[in-house]
C-alpha cells in the first residue's frame, strides 16, 4: 500500500507531461500499474483478438459489421476511462492513421461521464483554494449541473452576491491520466513494432496528446486562455467571454461568471429569445476563422455545450482547456492551398501539402497529383459556396490513408473545430456548407491582407496564363462583400496595387492601347472638324472612328467598373479619389511615354496616307 502511495503522490506532483518521468514511476512500484493493467489490457487484447478473427475470415469485408466493430471499439473507449476517451477523439481527426469507417465512428466519441461526489468537490476546493468554502461562497450546489472526463462545474453564489461557476477536476485524475498514457503510449510501441498496417508514428501521437491533456488538466492554463481569448475579441460586440476570477483559480480548481444561455442545437428556446439561429451561427464561423486565419489561436472544441446564444444577441464561448496556435507561415500557407484548390492547380497543391508538413519531401508526388484532381474537380465545378465539406474531407481521408501522409497536431485541431462547429450548423440549417460560409472570409482575407505571400496568392489566382480573369476578380469581390466589416476603399487600392505590381503589365499594356485609341479618335475627330470648313477640293476622305472619347470606355476600366459597381457601398467618388495615386505611380510615366509613342506612330502613318492621298 505504500508504494501504491508513493507513486500516487509522485504521479500528482507532475504539472507537465513527461514519459521518462512517467515510465521511471511505475517501473519502481509496479502494484497499481498490474492492476490497472489487467483492467485495460484484457478488455483491449480481447478485441484486437475478436477483429483479427474477422480480417482473417474476411468478415470485415462487409461494411455494416465493419462499422459494428468500429462502434464497439467507441464503447470500450468510454469505458476504459478520460485517457482512452482524449485518445479516441485524437484519433478521430488522424484520417492518415485509421480508416475511414473507424473514423466516423470515434468523431462520436463524447467525453461525458457521470459526476463525482460532491462532498469530494468541496475538500478539493478547500484544498487547493486554502478557504473555507463558507469563506468563498455564500451558496454552492453540491451536485453538479453538468460533468466530463476531466472535471465537474457546480454553480455558486460569491459572498458579494456575484453568481459564478465553479469547475472542479476529478480527484486523482492526474495520477489516473499518467498511468493510462504509460499503458497507451505501451500499447502503441507493441502496435508500432507488431502491425504493419498502421504507417504512422502512434507514439508520437500519444505524446503531443498526453502534452494536450496536461495542458487541459492545468486550469491556470485555462484561465490565461479565456483571458487571451477575450482580450483578442474585445472589439468584437458580438462575441462574449465570461470572466474569470484569478483569486478563486488553481490547477484543479477554476472559477469564472456564470452565464445564462441557450445551446445553438436548441433551436425552438434561441427563438424565443427573438435570436435568429442562422445569425448566430454566421456569427461562430467568422469568429472561428477570426481566429483561425488572423489570430492564429483558436478554440478547438467548440462543441454544443461550449457555444450559447445570449439574450442580448452576443454568441459565448466557453471552456478554454483545448486551444491550439498556427504559424504565421501556416495560416499563409492554408490560404495559398486553397488559391491552388480554386485553380485547379494540383500539382502546386501538392507541393503545399508538403510545405505544411503533410508530406515528407522526399515522397514522390507524382502519384498524388491525380488522387487530388479525383478528390476536388467535380466539388471544385460546383462552387466553393456548395462544396460538401464532410463530403470532401472523407474523400481526403481515403487519400491520406492511402498515401503516406503525417498530420501536423494543428491541423487534426482545425479538422476538428470545423466538423464540431459544421455539425452544430447544420442541426440549425440542414443545407449549410460551411466553406461556402468561409468562403467570404477568405476573400476578403485573399484581397485586404498585406502579407506578401499572400499578395502573390491574389496575383495567382486573378491571372491565368498572364490572361487576367474578370470573372474570378467579379467572384471574390462579390463574396468579400458579403463580409459586414468589409473596407471597400483598401480593397480598391487592393486592386490598384495588382495593377502596378509585376504581373499587371498585361493589363496596363490593354490600358495603353485603350488610351492610345482614345486619343487617336480625338485626333481624328479635330481634323473631321477641320475638314468640315475645308472647300470641297481640299476635303479628306476620312473614315469616321466610332469610339466614345470616354476613358471609361477603355474595356479594362469598364469591366473593372462594372464589377466595383456591383459591390455594396460602392461609389465613383471612391474611385475619382485614387485618381492622384494612379498618376504618381512609377509605372504611369512608363504608360505615358508608351501612349505618346503610339499616338505619334499612329499619327506619322496618318500624315504619309494623306501625302499619298489615300483614306484616313
């Protein structure tokens, strides 16, 4: 028994995760490590054993019993307990490990479990908070409103009438966590090193979950992420956040405003509050990729009973333990990936997959390429507005099965956030897409953002072959317009930056030309008045130009015009308000001197046709 102690008080004392730490414990006291061994172990070798008879008598073949395996193996998961649970859901975003149907199955995988004691929950948070809980509050619930694997939330009343919730972690859970990662991360070194199937690194995966879920498990780290989180959306009036309270909060204890709310899934009570439910969700899906694709730290368990409409119109964000960061490179990068999706330009698609670190350099691509083009060109024909996102990502999946991919940690997080947060949308509309709701977002990303990387990605996608694409300038402008906060002025200047940048010089070369014409049929157009006093012996046979002496005529000018006139907001004082910019940019003198060199050209050949007597 006292090793047993021992171990347990060693196990707790670990704020980060570490498994040479962990193996060092359990290698010394080994009592408890044999019997939770045999609760997990049996269990767990009895189904591998039960699906090895299927493979082997091709019963697994069959797609339904396939599937009731995949279930049972959900089941066993949930109860085996919260480290075989967190490693499920881990897996359920890992299509490069684990085929699609299994797939399917663990994304089910909830982390709902029945409650603790609430007379424990008290100790605990005496324990830690060192007060009594009559010191603390003035009222608490003993028993929970709601429970998970990690913890517990109980509501209360503060001593200055402040209602508040008060999350209390499960005893010993600490202690429970490190000894079933030991086993997990155990299993799958024998898994590694015995089934050829599985291609990716299972160990590797085990230790960026056990770093997630120490990290969950620390809810000072939550609280540092509520508040990084509301500090980053505090100009957003949409968005809510509650307040955490700091004096009240330790590793096992976390304390913060208690809100009243509605889950988006109960559609007919955020009704009642005169709450449209679409609005709401719109609202989720920018502030999702908000933090996606600008912040670069974002939620990455957005769940039903995370998310709640307020009264006042605002969405909610709760539970901070998951969050993840992205690069400023891979943010960058996601985007670039999604010009060459749109495009149609696999080949650089794939070359991006392994710039983000889904592919190993040295993988031959070429293989690749076509299992791409057969994944997204009839999805690609169809409109990013109506692309089946779960449609597209099980294709994926296959895919990544396929082929030897390895998921970055934060990419299985985004995979996750956008089938939770789709999943919550499409129970309140069941025809939602979410890229077609994204899709707006990224254009206005795609064209106000300064990165140059992305300014590259603009210029990629507009031009085609140095042909520029009105169509594909018509289709971001109208999706970025659907964008409420869109500054249509810098989009403008956007647009006038694409035409001095490098890759414009097709359009200004249309410009000139245009330009030159016009000032061509001017030219024309004095010496056909001229010509109109001339006595009839001198007169000149001149064949009349029919050109407007309009510069918006020119045709780059009116398709450009014709697609800014289609955006909401838009005004030619906008655009006569850029008319200063345009004649101090470099590259006007250079089209100022091409035009008069034509026009003089164009003039020389007029005045050897007269000397000749012809038509002009």
């Amino acid at each position: 028994m006292k090793e047993d102690f021992t171990d347990f008080i060693e196990a707790s004392g670990l704020l980060e995760y570490d498994p040479d730490t962990i193996s060092k414990i359990y290698r010394k006291n080994p009592k408890r490590l044999l019997k939770r061994l045999w609760q997990t172990l049996v269990p767990i070798f009895a189904y591998i054993f039960s699906v090895g008879l299927d493979k082997i008598t091709g019963k697994l073949k069959d797609e339904s019993h396939a599937r009731y395996r995949a279930n049972q193996l959900t089941n066993l998961l949930v109860e085996l307990g919260p480290a075989f649970v967190k490693a499920g859901q881990a897996l359920s975003t890992r299509p490069d490990i684990i085929p699609v149907i299994l797939l399917e199955e663990l994304s089910q995988l909830q982390d709902q479990l029945p409650g603790f004691n609430g007379d424990k929950a008290m100790e605990l948070i005496e324990e830690d908070l060192h007060k009594n809980i009559k010191d603390i509050f003035l009222e608490i619930d003993k028993e929970p409103i709601s429970a998970a694997s990690l913890g517990q939330v109980h509501k209360a009343i503060l001593r200055d009438g402040k209602v508040v919730a008060v999350k209390v972690q499960r005893p010993g859970l600490r202690e429970q966590i490190t000894l079933d990662l030991y086993i997990v991360r155990n299993i799958a070194i024998w898994l590694k090193n015995n089934i050829g199937l599985i291609r990716s690194d299972l160990v590797a995966l085990i230790d960026e979950l056990g770093k997630r879920v120490f990290e969950e498990m620390d809810y000072i780290n939550e609280a540092e992420n509520a508040e990084k989180f509301r500090e980053m959306h505090q100009k957003n009036t949409k968005i809510a956040v509650p307040i955490i309270y700091n004096e009240l909060t330790s590793r096992r204890v976390l304390t913060m405003e208690w809100i009243e709310g509605t889950k988006l899934t109960n559609l007919d009570d955020v009704k009642k509050l005169g709450i449209d439910p679409d609005k709401m969700i719109e609202i989720g899906v920018q502030c999702s990729l908000e933090q996606l694709l600008e912040h670069g730290f974002f939620h990455a368990d957005p769940h039903p009973g995370n998310l709640l409409a307020l009264n006042d119109g605002r969405l909610c964000y709760l539970d901070f333990g998951m969050m993840s960061e992205v690069s400023r490179d891979s943010r960058s990068g996601l985007i670039q990936a999604v010009v060459h999706l749109v495009n149609k330009n696999f080949d650089k698609l794939s070359h991006d997959f392994v710039k983000l670190g889904f592919l190993s350099s040295e993988v031959n691509l070429e293989p690749i390429v076509p299992a791409f083009q057969d994944v997204f060109v009839n999805a690609i024909e169809l409109g990013v507005s109506k692309m089946d996102f779960k449609s597209v990502t099980d294709d994926m999946s296959g895919v990544m099965y396929k082929f030897p991919f390895k998921l970055p940690p934060y990419y299985a997080l985004i995979i996750r956030s956008l089938i939770t947060l789709e999943g919550i949308a499409l129970s309140v509309d069941p025809n939602f897409k979410i890229l077609g709701a994204a899709y707006p977002y990224f254009a206005r990303r795609l064209m106000e953002d300064p990165d140059p990387q992305l300014r590259e990605s603009l210029k990629e996608m507009l031009f085609d072959n140095k042909q520029f694409k009105w169509d594909r300038l018509e289709d971001l402008l109208s999706n970025a317009a659907k964008q409420t906060d869109l500054d249509l002025e810098k989009l403008l200047d956007e647009v006038i930056n694409l035409l001095f940048s490098q890759k414009g010089g097709f359009l200004r070369d249309e410009i000139v030309n245009g330009l030159t014409n016009q000032i061509d049929n001017i030219n024309l157009k004095v010496i056909n008045n001229i010509n109109y006093y001339l006595p009839k012996s001198l007169k000149i046979n001149i064949i009349q130009n029919k050109m407007s002496g309009v510069i918006f005529s020119i045709e780059p000018f009116t398709k450009f015009l014709d697609v800014l006139q289609k955006v909401p907001g838009y005004s030619m004082e906008i655009f006569l308000k850029r008319i200063p910019r345009l004649l101090n940019e470099p590259y006007t003198k250079e089209m100022s001197i091409k035009i008069a060199q034509k026009v003089t050209e164009k003039s020389v050949v007029r005045l050897v046709k007269l000397a000749a007597g012809t038509s002009i």
